[in-house]
C-alpha cells in the first residue's frame, strides 16, 4: 500500500474527461406543472398550521420554567414513579390554583 493517498482534484478530472454513460432506453421529456396562482399559495400557506401539534395539545399552550440543575433532576426522578413530568406539572399548577382561590383547571 503506498503512503500518499488518491487525489480528490485528480479523481474528479477523470470523471469530468470520461465519457457519459449511454441510458439504456430513452427518458420522457419531463413535463412541466403550471405554477399556481400567487393567491392561491398565500392563502394555502396562512391556512397551514406552523409545526404538528397533537389532537391532545390542541387549544392549549406551553409554560416553561428554568431550574436548577438539582431541581431538575429530582423532577425527573419523581417523575419516573408519578406518570411523567407533564403529568406532575398539571398536579403542581392545579395545588397552586387551588392555594390561591382558584378552580384548579390545568
């Protein structure tokens, strides 16, 4: 085995210089699609949701918080015996509703 390896500028000379493999049967011309109208496109794009968004979560939004890194790993681990970190979050919010008068509807 030589120790130089193959030239990337030479290997792509050769495939440049080399002649273009015939196709074996003849390729339809492509046919071109009339372009949609630009009102068209507007509206399809404003009626398109932005992301996918499960039938679950429809209607409701998102409320984010930052922890500590000892914080966050002890939600995690509650969060293995107690059905998941959504699931303690709802139960969290519903108590703090509950503290402060409120009905508890998370």
């Amino acid at each position: 085995m030589s120790g130089k390896r193959p030239s990337l500028a030479e290997n792509m000379r050769a495939l440049a210089e080399a002649p273009a493999p015939v196709p074996s049967a003849p390729s339809p011309p492509p046919v071109a699609a009339p372009a949609p109208s630009t009102e068209k496109q507007t509206k399809d794009v404003a009626e398109r949701p932005k992301g996918f968004y499960a039938a679950t979560r429809a209607g409701k939004k998102k409320a984010t918080a930052t922890l500590s890194t000892e914080a966050h790993r002890q939600l995690k681990l509650l969060a293995v015996d107690h059905g998941g970190v959504e699931a303690l979050l709802i139960e969290a919010i519903n108590d703090l509703f509950r503290k402060h008068g409120k009905e508890p509807i998370a």
